[in-house]
C-alpha cells in the first residue's frame, strides 16, 4: 500500500489518502490506483488500466438495514391487493440517513400522495431512483440540485402509506420501476485521452515503488 503522509515541522502529523493498493490473492493481482485529472475536481480509484473501480449505483441507500420487501408480487399490507411491489423495502429506525446511490441531479422533492415525503434523483442515461416515505427531506435538497453518490438526501420515516418505519426505494429506467438486480448498468466512464496518458504515467512511477518494495520485503523475510 503507498499512501500520504503529512508532515509539519520535521515530525509526520497523520496519514492521508491511499494512493495505491496491491492485493495477491489466489495468483490474482488487483489494483486500485488514486488518480485526480488536472482541473477535473474529483478524484477517483481505477485499475491498471484506467477503468474506474467505482459502481455506477450503491447497492443499498442505508448503510445498515434489511429488505423486508423485495421486488416481487405481493398481497399489499394495506390495501390487501395482491400485485407487484415496484421496489425494495429497507427497514431501519425513523431518522436514520438515507444516502444517494448514484451521481446525479434532483428531479423531485416534496409530499407525493401514498409515497410521502419523497426524493427522485434523475442520474446518467435513463436511469433515476426514488426515495419515499421519509420523515423529512435533507437541508439543501432542490429540485436541479446536484448530488454526488453517498450525498445523505432525507431520513428515514413512515409518512404517506406506510405501515412503519422503512424506506421504499426504487430504481427506474425511463420512469418504470425495475428489479435493480436483474438490471446491468453499463460502467461509468473509463480514463480516455491526455487524461489516460497522465494516467498511465502515474501507474509506472507506482508499479515501479511497487516493485521496490517487493523486493524489501523478499529481502526482510530472507534474513
Ligand atoms: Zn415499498
């Protein structure tokens, strides 16, 4: 692992950020690399070869939770109604953060009849998500507002039709709701041009300390 150190008056203060991570296992190499473009703001993780190692979508919109309801045909607890359920049910305590699971802008925000207090999020090609049955909405959260994935957009509740506490959350692909496992979402973009020749120069002065450390540690477990 390569990672900063910041040092203040000759003394080494606090470690920083992972700047490389090599991993064997099972004869198998994985790498992530740090790589920030010049002038492009945000930083990122990528392998070798420069393709992005992050997900387009985060699995889950809580950090802790359980489904309680999947994307399945199922009696309605309210109404008794046997149909689909058009997204995922987490349960979680009333006030627990709900994140974003994707960059993207906010497309709605605000009371919308049996989901509540909902946030729909319009992501990259077709896709958004919606987030329903909050207790209220994160300060900051318009419509237009640009969000990153991991934002905390609202809280969890159980306002509209709702029989407790959970977050109903859907993922849509031109304004349907889809079952987000059967859905392959293409990756985000790849490092391409003088952003990917940068990239590949920064890979060899880190291959290269890779090496060099290897062949300190060969060294160490030979004495
Ligand atoms: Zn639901």
């Amino acid at each position: 692992m390569i990672f900063e150190t910041l040092w203040q008056a000759g003394e080494p203060v606090h470690s920083g950020r992972v700047l490389a991570v090599e991993f064997l296992n099972d004869g198998k190499r994985h790498q992530a690399i740090w790589f920030n473009e010049a002038d492009a703001g945000q930083g990122g993780y990528f392998d070798a070869e420069g393709k992005t190692l992050k997900k387009a979508f985060l699995k889950s919109p809580l950090q802790f939770s359980r489904i309680t309801s999947g994307f399945a045909m199922r009696s309605h607890p309210i109404s008794g109604m046997w149909k689909q359920h058009k997204g995922i049910d987490f349960a979680a305590p009333v006030g627990t953060p709900i994140r974003a699971t994707g960059d993207g802008h906010i497309e709605f925000t605000g009371s919308h009849g049996g989901y509540g207090n909902m946030v729909v999020i319009q992501h990259s090609g077709s896709y958004s998500t919606a987030y329903a049955h909050m207790s209220h909405i994160a300060s900051g959260i318009k419509r237009g507002a640009r969000i990153a994935q991991g934002d905390v957009i609202g809280y969890v509740g159980t306002s509209g039709w709702s029989t407790g506490p959970h977050l109903h959350y859907e993922f849509r692909v031109n304004d349907a709701a889809r079952d987000p496992n059967s859905i392959v979402v293409q990756q985000t973009q790849s490092l391409a041009g003088t952003a990917l020749q940068q990239f590949h120069r920064q890979v060899a002065d880190i291959k290269h300390r890779f090496r060099l450390l290897s062949a300190e540690v060969t060294q160490l477990a030979a004495r």
